[in-house]
C-alpha cells in the first residue's frame, strides 16, 4: 500500500514540527510523559488512573501479568457511567453540552451531561425492569443516534456487558453475534436514515431473533417511522419505557475488571472474535489517549469523530473517552455525501469544531469530489485533525492539512485495533514533528518493538509490529476461546502480542504503517477476513469453490476481489452474488468484483495461492508459476481481470 510514495517521501523527509502558537496551549510540549512512561511504565499508567477516573475504591495491585492474561487496578472499583456522567454533574457543569446530534436529514438535538445522566439513569432502570442483570450480555443494534450512546451507558450503569454490532450488517452477522454472546435483551431501532432514505433495522432484528432463543426482550427506538411489528410481551418502544421509568438509578461500583463489552471483529478464520474489554484499565487508556492525543481542552473544544458506534472507534472516541472526559462532542448520524458533497464541511462549520477525527478513506474520498467542497466553509474553528483505520498515505495527508487543516493543524495518526482498546502509536500533537504518512511513535506507557520472522529486534526498514509489555485498556480475550486468543495474538512471537501489521523504521525511529500480513483485509477501515466472504460466497448453491483477495484501492484502501467457481448446470451473474454476500455479511462485505474462473491457482498441496490471486488482481507481473498445479489457469484469470471489473 503506497510503499513506493512512502519511499519518495522517506528520501524526501518533509517535516512538520508543531507551531509555536500550537505549543502555546498545548497540553504536553516536551519528553516528560514519555520519560516517565519509560521509567516504570506500571507507575505511569497508576498516576494516569488515578489523576483521569474516579474510583469508589483504590486498587490494591497495579497489573497482575500472567502472560497473556493481564489484569489492571486489581481490588478497584468503580462505575464507568458515573465516570462519564455523574461526577461530571456533581462538579456543576451539568448544563454542559454532551452531544450536539445532527441528523442527516437536518434537525438538531442539543444533550447536555444532566440531560443525558436523567436518560441513562432512566433506561438503566428500564434495563433491570426487563430483567437484565450484572453480568448479562445485551445487543445492541442501532443507526448513529444518541440512543446508542445512551444504551451503552446504562448497561455500563448496572453492569452489563454490551454488544453493539454495527447497523450495516445482515441479519444473519447480528444473529451470529447473539448467539455467541448469548444475549438477553435486544436494543434495535424502527430504522433508520442513510443517503436521505430510512433502512429498516427491525425487520432485520426480527430475522435474526427468529435464531436466537437467549433474547427474551427487545426495545426498540423509533426513528424511521418505518413501518414495524411489535411482538407483544417481547417488544417494547424505548419511548415507553422511558416515560414509565425513573431517574434515579444510582450507579453500582463494579470491579476493575468487570466485562465492560465484547465488540467482534474479524479474524483470519470465518468466525467472528468477540473482543472482551472490562473497565477500570479501559477507562484509563481510553480517558489519557483522548486527552493527550487529541490535546483536549473540555472548556474550549468542540470535538467530532466520524465513526460510527459500532466499531471500536465509536466506543473508545465517540463515547467513553470523551463523556469521561467532560468534552463536547457532534455526533453525526449519516453519509459524507448528503444532501451534497459538503455537508461535512458544513457540519464543521455549524458547530465550530474544533478537533476532527476520521479515517483515510474519507479523506480520499474528499479528495476525489475537489478541493471546492472545503473551500465552500468557514472551517478556521479547526486546531486539530486526527486520522485513524488504515495506513494514511502521504498524498492524502498532505491535502487533508492544506484543505482542510488551512496549513496550521497538526495531524495525529493513530494506529490501534479493537484489541488494543485505545490508541496505541500516535503523535503528541504538542511534541511531536510529525511527517505525513507516519504514525510517528508509540505513546508514553507503549512497549512496542519491530522485529523480523525470527523475532530479532529491527533498529530499521521492515518488520512486524508487536507489543512487548501489557497496557490497561487490551482485551482480556476472545469471548469463550481462550485457545483462539492464546493462537490468535500471542503465538507467532513468543512472550509478546502481534498485531498482525507490518511496518518500517525509518533513520529517525518514526514507524510507517504498510497493512495487514494476515488475511484480514482493510476495506475503507473496516476490517473483513477473506475467509468470510469465501464462506458467504460458497454458501450460494451456484457457488462450487471460492477465493477472495483484497487488492490495493485508491479510495477504499483494499477492495474486495473474488474468485469463484460455478457448479455446472447453474445460471447466476455477478450481481447476484454480490448481493448474496451483502445478505450473509452486510454490504460492506460485497466484493467489489467477481471474477468466474473454472479454476484456481492452487500449490500441488491444493492451497490455494492468494498472493497470486492478488497479483492478478492488482495488475502485476506474475513471478515464478512453477510450483502451480495447472500454470494455464493463471493466464486465464488475467485475461479476464484486464476487463474491467464492475462495481455498484
Ligand atoms: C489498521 C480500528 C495504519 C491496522 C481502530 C490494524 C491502521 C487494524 C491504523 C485495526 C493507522 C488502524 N495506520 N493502519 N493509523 N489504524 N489500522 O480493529 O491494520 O477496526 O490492525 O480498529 O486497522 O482495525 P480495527
């Protein structure tokens, strides 16, 4: 992924030091906190949750390591929406304003912390009405609306571990998801809007309830007004419940190392990983990284993240770091692109944002519609733009900070995953001389270290990116597979965690980010196993045998290339198919081409050759072929990936 413009730009060494008008306000300007993350990287993270949480009662150990089990703030306790709400009201700024929600039709909803505190406490108590206890998993399944934040932090509230799975996925991912949680209670929406049109979310629930015998009950908010059916006894609206329920729930200290959540993502297998997160290490990463990285000012900044809360960076951005924080946050609830081109810009504009969070495929994107689209707003509010999902290569940052930070904001990159909880490698915007395309250096209290294939350390150029020591907000496993986690995470290197990233070293020590080495691809920051879709694929009857390979993309990051072949005697197109992967996966699962071969490239051993595949796909000149089963079948597939491939 953009190795050779990395290049360039390496001989090239642009170098961004922050400004001194920067420096002025900025929250960490010198080597301090990495100092001290390097002294004793467990006292940083103890003064860190000390001086950012606050606790109902003090930890009695730090870290407990027992390799790869870590628990952090061992004999604490604490609540994390007392965290993010109460103590926040308690201070006396509870007519503070939490979210500024814009809808994508165009309305507003101002949320300000006692607003929000009254609605948390009120569903909390709706929650245990309906059964839910500490310790019980709840779905949850809605558009961007602060509904979702809401959901969240009630369950937080009674100690019940959610699971948000991203409104875009198909009835049969959400059942998939229930089921391996099995959850209690279903939080789902009538629908909701995108691209100026309602998506019903019910309909889809309803599917994915009719396979999963743990829900008892479903609530459901309504916001498309789309038509729904309402199962009496299981189904209740949000809004009744609300009305019916009071405020004064108070908020029940949990351990520091109760489940918090559990957030699947993709691994290289076909089967989902439910990601545990627990709560007093989490809340302290994720309060530190959106303070430091972000530079927070809660008095002054307006700040707005992109994500939706159904990946990780809406949970860790969009609602924890920020609500424990005190900050100020839009939240938006659709598309780039609606009613126009501009309507982030707009947004921005609106509501004087000043720190921006998004992901290189928008910013591609933007790029793609023309600079006039920025030029359009008023953005001078901006002092901060933060980049995160994917590798950012250096044509895309290098425009994101002269159209849309006008040459004066820096730029964070942040490299993370769903396992890592919070942000791991990123500037310090008041420190740190950034260069466009590097995510720069891992934060204080990190342990990071390249190594190569025999885990020896790499001083510069390739490596795999790992983990040395634990941190507060990892995951504490995979939902009911130890075994998976132990393999997944902690075996390719011994004593350490591999991220499954490669990256570079440059002469400076700052790290560039190059994408996946596994089989998980990246597409628009969304991370999908090519397993999965081969398995989505072969589930079709038509479909004999399938093959998929991400190939690189000039907006999307990777997209998705398969290769399938078709049963004898079966009539079925492209589209089709697409749609049919759509219906397992969602739609950001569907293959951006596919391509019917009547076979694939295979080792004799009958595996099949991905990293060919993926040659194909990107156009390269093929190396040595000899170790093929069938040579003929490669030349083939070219000839038909020089048609174009078609796309919706
Ligand atoms: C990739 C998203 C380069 C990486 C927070 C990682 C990045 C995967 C960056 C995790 C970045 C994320 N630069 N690559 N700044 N941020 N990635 O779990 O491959 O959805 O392993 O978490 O995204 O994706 P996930």
């Amino acid at each position: 992924m953009a190795e050779k413009a990395i290049d360039d730009l390496m001989l090239e060494n642009r170098k961004f030091p922050p400004s001194a008008a920067f420096k002025k306000t900025s929250l960490v300007t010198g080597t301090e906190l990495y100092d001290e993350g390097n002294e004793d990287y467990q006292s940083f993270w103890a003064r860190q949750a000390s001086e950012l949480v606050t606790w109902d009662k003090d930890w009695d150990t730090v870290c407990e390591w027992n390799l790869p089990y870590a628990k952090w703030f061992l004999g604490g306790q604490l609540n994390v929406s007392y965290n993010c709400l109460d103590r926040h009201v308690l201070a006396g700024r509870g007519d503070k304003v939490a979210f500024y929600w814009e809808g994508e039709p165009g309305e507003s909803r101002v949320i300000t912390y006692q607003q929000l505190l009254d609605e948390v406490s009120k569903f909390a108590n709706s929650l245990k009405s309906l059964g839910v206890e500490k310790g019980d998993r709840v779905n949850i399944y809605l558009p961007m609306i602060p509904e979702a934040a809401v959901a969240m932090l009630a369950c937080a509230r009674i100690g019940a571990a959610h699971s948000v799975v991203f409104g875009g996925f198909s009835s049969q991912s959400l059942s998939d998801r229930i089921n391996d949680a099995e959850a209690k209670v279903l939080i789902t929406a009538d629908g909701g809007y995108r691209r100026g049109e309602v998506f019903p979310l019910k309909p889809q629930a309803d599917e994915a309830i009719a396979t999963t015998p743990s829900i008892e009950k479903v609530v459901v908010v309504r916001r498309g007004n789309n038509p729904v059916d309402m199962k009496a006894g299981r189904d209740h609206w949000y809004h009744d419940l609300i009305d019916a329920a009071s405020s004064d729930c108070p908020a029940e200290p949990m351990d520091s190392e109760q489940l918090l959540f559990l957030l699947y993502t993709s691994g290289t297998t076909g089967k989902p990983k439910g990601i545990m997160h627990t709560t007093g290490g989490y809340l302290t990463q994720v309060a530190f990284t959106h303070k430091y990285v972000f530079d927070l000012n809660p008095d002054k900044d307006i700040y707005w993240c992109t994500a939706d809360v159904g990946w990780v960076t809406g949970h860790s951005y969009i609602v924890y770091g920020p609500l424990a924080n005190g900050a100020t946050s839009v939240m938006y609830e659709g598309v780039p692109n609606y009613p126009a081109n501009d309507r982030f810009w707009s947004i921005i504009e609106k509501y004087k944002v000043s720190i921006f969070y998004t992901a290189p495929t928008a910013i591609r994107t933007f790029m793609k519609w023309g600079d006039q689209e920025p030029a359009k707003h008023d953005l001078s509010s901006l002092r901060l733009l933060g980049s995160v999902g994917e590798p950012i290569n250096p044509e895309a940052w290098m425009w994101y900070h002269e159209h849309i930070g006008r040459g004066n904001c820096p730029i964070v990159d942040t490299w993370w995953q769903t396992e890592t909880g919070g942000i791991m490698i990123s500037p310090l915007p008041g420190a740190t001389t950034l260069k466009p395309g590097s995510a720069t250096f891992a934060l204080p209290g990190i342990g990071m270290e390249v190594v190569d294939d025999e885990c020896h350390h790499v001083e510069k150029g390739g490596g795999y990116l790992t983990l040395t020591q634990p941190w507060p907000a990892m995951l504490r496993g995979i939902w009911k597979d130890p075994e998976r986690y132990q393999d997944a995470y902690w075996s390719r290197f011994e004593g350490r965690y591999f991220a499954g990233d490669g990256c570079k070293l440059d002469d400076d020590g700052y790290i560039w980010l190059l994408g996946r080495v596994d089989d998980v691809m990246n597409v628009s920051g969304h991370r999908i196993s090519t397993t999965e879709v081969e398995s989505a694929l072969v589930s079709h009857p038509a479909v004999a045998e399938a093959a998929v390979v991400g190939a690189n993309d000039a907006t999307t990051g990777q997209a998705i290339m398969a290769y399938v072949i078709l049963r004898t005697g079966f009539d079925v197109t492209e589209s089709d198919l697409r749609n049919h992967v759509a219906k397992e996966i969602g739609a950001i699962a569907k293959p951006k081409a596919i391509f019917f071969t009547p076979d694939l490239p295979k080792t004799r051993s009958g595996k099949i050759m991905r990293r060919l595949l993926r040659d194909v796909a990107e156009g390269r000149n093929l190396g040595d072929t000899t170790t093929l089963a069938d040579a003929n079948v490669v030349s083939e597939l070219q000839r038909r990936a020089a048609e174009t491939p078609s796309e919706d």
